[in-house]
C-alpha cells in the first residue's frame, strides 16, 4: 500500500513529464516553421540601377559606357528586400573601379556594395565597357549655321544675337580633336519670323554627329532678326450685299490704293492684288465706312483697313442721261415763215394749197414742237439732276468735315 508521500511524489513526477513533453513539442515545431520560412525566397529586379565609377576625374575624361544596370535582388528577408528595392531607402550600389587602368578602351567588372547580409543581387549586364582619356579643356564658339540652313526660302538673317558667343569643352584628347563647331539644338523646321529663346548646345563633328563633351554652359540665349520677302500690290474694291431698290451702281474711292506685302516668295508670286470688299447693304446715300483688306494666308501687309467712299447711282439718272443723249442727236428745223407760205391755217382754209410740200412742213413743224418739249423736259431732269449733285457733294463735304 502507498504511503501518501509517494503518491504525492508519482503525481508530481507525471505533471513533470507533460510538461516536459508540452516543452520538447512546442520548440520543435517553432523549429519546423522557421525552417519552412526560411525555405521562402522572394525575388525583385531592380530596374536603371546608376553605375558609380572610381576614376582620377581631374586627369582622365571617360566616355562610351553605359551608366545604368539592372540588379537583380532575392532573399527571404521580405522586410529588407523591399528597403533594398526601394531607391529611397537601398543601400547598395554598382561600382566600377578603374582606379588602375591606363587610357584606352576596358571592360571593367561591376561589383555590388554595401549590400544587407539577407540580400543577394547578381547585375545584368556584370561589365561595363569604358573608354579612358587624357583630360583636356578648350574654349569653342557657338555656331549659327544651324539658323541660316533653316530659313525659309527669300528671307535673310539680318542678325544675330548669341550670348554667351563661346563655351568651355572638356572631353578626351582624341575626341577633342574631332570637334568641328558647336551647334545650336533646335526643332524649328522653318524660320520665316523673328526669334528670341534659349537653346541647348552639344560638340558635334564633320557630319554633325553628337560627340561626348562636358559644355560650359549647356545652354545659350538666342535672338535674331529676319527680313521677309516683300511686294507692292494695288487695292482692289469688290462689291458685296444686296443692293438696295432704285440704285444701279456704287462708285468706290479708297483712301489707299496699294500695299506692300511680305512673306514666301513664291506665295508672293501668285499674288498681284488684294481684295477690299464692300457691302452695300442699305446705302442709299454717299457714306463712308472702314473696310477689311483680304490678306492671304501665310501673307502679312502694311495695310490692313481703309477707308471708302461709297457713292450711289440711282437708276433714273441714267434714264434722264439717255434723253439729254437722244435730243442733242435731234436737229431743229428752222421756223416755218407763215407770210411767205400763206401760214398753216390758210393751206388749212384752201385745200388746194395742201400741196406734198405744205404736208411735209407741217410735219416738220409738229416734230420741232415735240422735239422742243422735249428738251424743256430734258432741262428739267437736268436741272433736278444737278441739284442731287449738289446735295450729294454737301452730304460728303459734311462728312468729311465730320471726320476731320
């Protein structure tokens, strides 16, 4: 039989041994978990990764590399392979050392430093290839050829204003001596007006190929002036609108005649007059009005407005002009002397004086009477006539007094 020590003793040493148990489980499967954590990788390409070279600057000048890889990162730290991927907070960074080469052309291999423990990274691609050269400085002015080729055809540079008029060029040796001018950077096509801007510059040689230099300054401020091609062209008035009722024509009198025009020249060779139209509507007295000329596109002129003269006809002044035409056509006989004839009544009251050459007498007479009304008519029309002249010279007189 157990003593109550014992039994004491054996329920003490049962907890001990699930507890035991309890601990040996739970740190073997934290241990299984990691194990499967750390089997995870996780992998991020890095994309324009810059290259940062080690070289004597003041001695050599490099060129003919490519100054950005790609990296490729993996690991299972997920925290620190996106603080590696992220450009803000990355640490490392792609080398290349040509601390101990000699000019020339290299392939230099890159190296990936200051890189975390948890993180791999291979670079694509792994060299850098590099051209190594004497250091050289000299001073180069800035060319305006670029402008003078690109001006539209008749017009001329009339000047040009660069500052600064030169620039410094730092580049190799070799490639110093392939330098023939500094150009000006421009997307202008055509140049047909006057420019004022800021340009960018770049070395270029014989077949005006960018070379690699260092410019100081990159930039240059640019003005010039340019003259167009011109030509002088008459005013041609042209009659526009409904005209109103009882008016027949207009008379048009411009305060200019012609204008000189400028622009392409072969826009100008197909121009020879530009077209002033006028709208008559509703003027049915002499009036004066500020009229648009046309200017052809891609044209420009001295003389944009002018003033005209609108002067009515009305359509009865022809009618009485075509009267006054037609009796001064018609020739008056002479009067008819009764006495020596025995008068119209008396070869009225003797019909046997009603001879052929009495009858043809009295025609005359009856044609020289209406011939006469006529005239007096004639007069009259004229005379209204006249008075509307006068009434049309006081209205402009008026007018222009108006004006001044």
């Amino acid at each position: 039989m157990l003593t109550k020590k014992k039994k004491s003793n054996i329920v003490y040493g049962l907890l001990a041994l699930f507890f035991s148990l309890v601990l040996f489980f739970n740190a073997n499967g934290s241990n299984f978990q990691n194990s499967i954590a750390t089997s995870e990788v996780h992998e991020e390409t890095v994309q324009d990764v810059p290259v940062s070279i080690e070289y004597d600057s003041d001695e050599y000048y490099i060129q003919g590399y490519e100054d950005t890889v790609d990296v490729a990162l993996s690991g299972a730290n997920r925290v620190q392979l996106n603080a590696e991927t992220n450009e803000e907070t990355r640490n490392f960074e792609v080398v290349a050392d040509l601390t101990n080469l000699d000019e020339g052309t290299h392939d230099v291999p890159l190296e990936v430093e200051n890189l975390s423990n948890s993180v791999d990274a291979s670079v694509e691609p792994d060299t850098l290839t590099v051209t190594v050269e004497r250091r050289v400085t000299r001073n180069f002015q800035i060319d305006t050829q670029e402008f003078e080729d690109r001006l539209q055809d008749g017009f001329e540079l009339d000047e040009a204003s660069i500052s600064p008029q030169e620039v410094e060029v730092t580049s190799g040796e070799e490639t110093m001596e392939e330098i023939s001018r500094i150009a000006i950077v421009s997307n202008l096509e055509v140049i047909n007006e006057n420019i004022s801007d800021t340009f960018s510059l770049q070395a270029v040689d014989e077949n005006g190929e960018e070379l690699s230099t260092s410019l100081s300054p990159q930039t240059a401020d640019v003005q010039l002036e340019v003259s167009a091609p011109e030509k002088e062209v008459s005013l041609s008035p042209s009659q526009v609108g409904d005209t109103p009722e009882g008016i027949s024509d207009f008379d048009f009198q411009l305060n200019e005649n012609s204008a000189t025009i400028t622009g392409a020249q072969h826009l100008l060779d197909e121009v020879d007059s530009l077209e002033v139209p006028v709208d008559v509507t509703d003027v049915t007295e002499p009036t004066t009005r500020n009229v648009n000329v046309e200017i052809p596109s891609q044209l420009s002129s001295d003389v944009n407005t002018v003033s005209v003269n609108i002067t009515p006809e009305f359509e009865d002044t022809e009618e009485n002009n075509d009267n006054t035409e037609e009796t001064g056509d018609m020739q008056i006989p002479p009067e008819t002397n009764n006495d020596n004839n025995g008068g119209i009544e008396g070869n009225e009251e003797n019909p046997e004086m009603n001879t052929p050459e009495t009858s043809s007498a009295q025609e005359e007479t009856e044609a020289t009477e209406e011939s006469q009304e006529q005239t007096e008519e004639t007069q009259e029309s004229q005379e209204t006539q006249s008075s509307v002249d006068e009434q049309l010279e006081a209205t402009q007189e008026n007018e222009e007094e108006t004006e001044r």
